[in-house]
C-alpha cells in the first residue's frame, strides 16, 4: 500500500473517531453523536451569547457580523428543515 493509501484510510478512520459518517458522497456528523454534538452546540451558544453582547455597539460590527455568519452556517447544518 502506497503512502497516500495509509493516510487516506488513516483519514477515514479518524473522521469515523470523531463521529461522522460518509454518506450521500460528503462526510457527514452521525446523528445523534453525543460528542460531535455536544462540542458543538457548545460553541454555537459561545457565539451566540458574544454576538448579544455585541449587537449595536458600533466598534463591533465586524465581529458581531462573522459572528452571524457562523451561527448561521452551523444552524443550517446542525438543524436541516
């Protein structure tokens, strides 16, 4: 087996570890993964409580819209309608 090979399957076998699945050709979080989850959900509410902090304070504004941007990008995945 060549180099790439092992660290291909060296890379599955961690994404497997962290609790994602190959499914419907793109890795995907295992629902219901306590782990994946739990991380998660963790800091999207760090965001979330930083981006309520901030909301119209003008020195934030670019903080405050990264902020956005990200919670929106991990409530798009975390929960499809």
């Amino acid at each position: 087996m060549s180099l790439i090979d092992r660290q291909r399957v060296e890379a599955v076998r961690f994404l497997e570890a962290q609790g994602y699945a190959f499914e419907e050709g793109g890795w995907k979080p295992i629902v219901g993964n306590t782990s994946a989850t739990l991380e998660g959900d963790a800091i999207h509410a760090m965001m979330v409580r930083r981006a309520e902090a901030i909301a119209g304070h003008p020195d934030h504004e670019a903080e405050f819209e990264s902020l956005t941007i990200a919670i929106n990008a991990y409530e798009s995945v975390r929960w499809r309608a």
